[in-house]
C-alpha cells in the first residue's frame, strides 16, 4: 500500500528515475556512473560478489548478449556464482539501460523467492527468527559488496535496516539501493507473510518512475520518492519464529559465511597463519602443525602463541575453527564419501571425524547427509535444500 509520495517522480538526487532513453541518461549514462564507482573503489573493485539476483534476472529474460556487455565476462553463457564487484556494477548498468527500472525490480517482486543466490537463502530460510534472517543478511551482503552497506539500528519501535552506497553511483545508486530494499521486504515477506501490513518500506524509488500496479505487488506500508532507503519491522515481528528454521543448517549457513568472512585480505600474523592453516586443510589433508607452521614463517613457536594469545585465541582453537568451517562445506557434497571427508579435514580414521563433528555440529555427519537428502526432494518449498548440492550443481542452483 503505498502512503506518500514525496518528491513524487525523483530519485535520491532528484533524478526523473525513469528509463534511461530520457535526455538525462543520454547526457549521463549508467555506464559512465559505474565506471566512477569503480575507479573510486580501486583495489576492492575486485572483491566478488554473489550474482544471485542477476542470475534470477538473466533465467527470466533468457540471457540477452548485451548483460555481460563491457565487463570481463563478454562471451559467457549465463554467469558465475560470484563476479568481481566491478562487473556487478556493470551488469547492473546494462540492466538499467536495456530494461528501465520498473521492469527487474517488478520482476524480483512479484517472484515468489527473494531473488537470492543458494548460500544468500540458506541464510535466511534456516535462521530461527526474523531478526536473526535479517542481520545474517546483512552481515553476508557486507562481507560481500564493497559499495552498498546495510546496517540494522535496533530501538523501541523496533528493527530499522538502512541500504546506503559506500561510494558514489550516481543514478546507479536509484536502482540499486531500492533493488535491495525490496531484496529485503520479500526476505521479510516470506516469514511474516501474515504481518506485512506492520512493515514499513521507505524508498527512494519516485512515485511516478514505475506503473501504479507496480505498487500493489509490495504488501507493506510504502513511502516513495524517500531521501532514504530503509525497512522497519516492528519489535514484536523481530522474534517471530522462521517456520522453515532447521538449527543445523543454520549453523552451517554462519559458519559458510564466518569462513569467506576470514578469507578477505589481511596482514597480520594471525590472519597468515590461518591462511596456512586453511591452505593446509583444504588443499593438503594435512592435521596442520604448530612447529610446521612457526619455521615456514621464519618464527618460534613461542611467537605464534603470544601473538594468538593476545587475539584471544590459541593453535588448537584456530585449527579447530578451520577444520569446522570446511567440514560444514565438504559434508554438503554428497559425492565425498565420509571417509573422504575424514581424510581431507587431516582425521587419521572417520571414528576420530565423527565424535569432532558432533562436537561441532550436534548430530553424526550421516545424519546430517541423511537431512540433506530428505530436505533435497522438496526443493520447491526450501531454498536451503538446493545449496547443500551447491558444490556440484551451482550453476542451476543459482536460479532458485
């Protein structure tokens, strides 16, 4: 329901917000917007990104050549999970140019699914309540995007979610904060399905810029034509149960995260010696070991245990964590025996692997797979059950 509409027909800078054959555009295309974006982000350009949405956006329309057009991906079929952050950017350009606003943003919706790539919805599908679906979004999201941060602010009134660009976009930024936004309300959506009318969206989206029945698709309280983009659940809606929330799988859905989390560039002694310890595991099935570790940094023992020490953690608990976060990975491909599994976490035998993992996770691995199998045949009501096949059906996954 859509409430007010001030400025109606501007976007955040006062922009007509329309299709971008308008005189404006043409004096300023989305391209040369992203291209800005881009220089200003410098190195971090290069962070990937998941291409969830444009993955849902591309089955739709049928993969048109022109998506990939001006990025490092020309000539591609369809996309990869992720993409650095400067083709993100510019996908979203030739999106914005070839098809309007109204059109995609109608498109994500009125599907049925946030348009959210298989991890993204394992996230929010598992986690026990809408507050902590909404705060697991927005951890991944900033991990992920080096130009878009959201920030949840907690108050009497409840849950405010603020979507903002780091840097500037321009009138990129018209399209895809809002985009984010409505990403949000049908993660809200599809747990308080019930209670929308409670929900506030205030969007930086004109009135005007898209068709009036565009607005009956969005089942909260709008404002349109906002200086912001925010989302406000109420405080009673924050603890409302998930009726699809699995413990496991939710556990492996932060855990999945905490590792590409950790995995972002760092210099100090810790973060080197987890890489070494990560390296060790996934890419040697080897149990990594402390003295190993010190001489391939040209380091005693003794160092590596003051400088864990004072970081708050020792050897045994980082390996610990590195062992779980890949074992969360490894047991969602159901083409590893357990027994391979065992081996490639540096376990001598799978007795040894088992009591770990339910240590760590709480139920025996073949539990696990057995919930896995049984949560895979019914992919069309759980997107969490098509990513634990994501490391061998990614690409279709993706579309879910």
């Amino acid at each position: 329901m859509l409430e007010a509409k001030a400025q109606v027909g501007s976007g955040a800078d006062g922009s007509s917000g329309d299709r971008v054959d308008d005189a404006d555009a043409r004096d300023r295309p989305f391209h040369e917007d992203a291209h800005r974006a881009i220089a200003t982000m410098g190195p971090a350009a290069g962070t990937l990104v998941s291409t969830g949405v444009w993955l849902h956006l591309g089955h739709w329309i049928g993969w048109p050549c022109w998506l990939t057009e001006g990025t490092t991906l020309t000539g591609r079929d369809g996309l990869p999970p992720a993409i650095s952050a400067a083709d993100d950017l510019l996908v979203a350009a030739n999106v914005v140019e070839r098809m309007g606003m109204a059109d995609p943003l109608r498109r994500v919706i009125e599907h049925a699914r946030p348009a959210l790539g298989p991890r993204a919805a394992l996230l929010y599908v598992s986690a026990p309540n809408l507050g902590e679906a909404l705060a697991g979004m927005c951890c991944a999201s900033n991990t992920n995007h080096p130009y878009m941060h959201l920030e949840i602010v907690r108050g009497q009134r409840g849950l405010d979610v603020h979507v903002e660009p780091k840097v500037d976009m321009g009138r990129l930024a018209d399209f895809l904060m809002p985009l984010a936004a409505l990403t949000l309300c049908k993660v809200v959506e599809s747990i308080a399905s019930e209670r929308m009318e409670a929900v506030e969206l205030r969007t930086s989206l004109g009135a005007t810029c898209v068709p009036p029945a565009f607005w009956s698709n969005i089942r909260c309280r709008v404002s349109a034509g906002s200086a912001v983009n925010r989302l406000r659940i109420p405080a009673e809606l924050a603890d409302l149960p998930n009726p699809e929330s699995d413990p496991t799988m939710w556990l492996l859905a932060q855990e999945n995260f905490r590792h590409q989390a950790q995995a972002h560039p760092g210099g100090s002694l810790t973060v080197r010696v987890r890489k070494r310890v990560m390296h060790l595991l996934a890419h040697e099935g080897q149990a990594p070991r402390l003295k190993q570790i010190a001489a391939e940094q040209g380091l005693s023992s003794r160092t590596i245990i003051r400088a864990l020490s004072d970081e708050g953690t020792t050897f045994f608990d980082l390996v610990e964590q590195e062992r779980r976060k890949l074992a969360a990975e490894l047991i969602a491909n159901p083409l590893l025996s357990l027994d391979t599994v065992a081996t490639k976490l540096g376990f001598s035998d799978k007795s040894s692997f088992g009591r770990a993992f339910r240590k760590w996770f709480g139920t025996p691995p073949g539990h696990l797979r057995e919930r896995a199998a049984m949560k895979a045949v019914r992919v069309s009501h759980s997107a969490a059950a098509c990513s634990l096949l994501l490391p061998i059906y990614e690409p279709a996954l993706n579309l879910f």
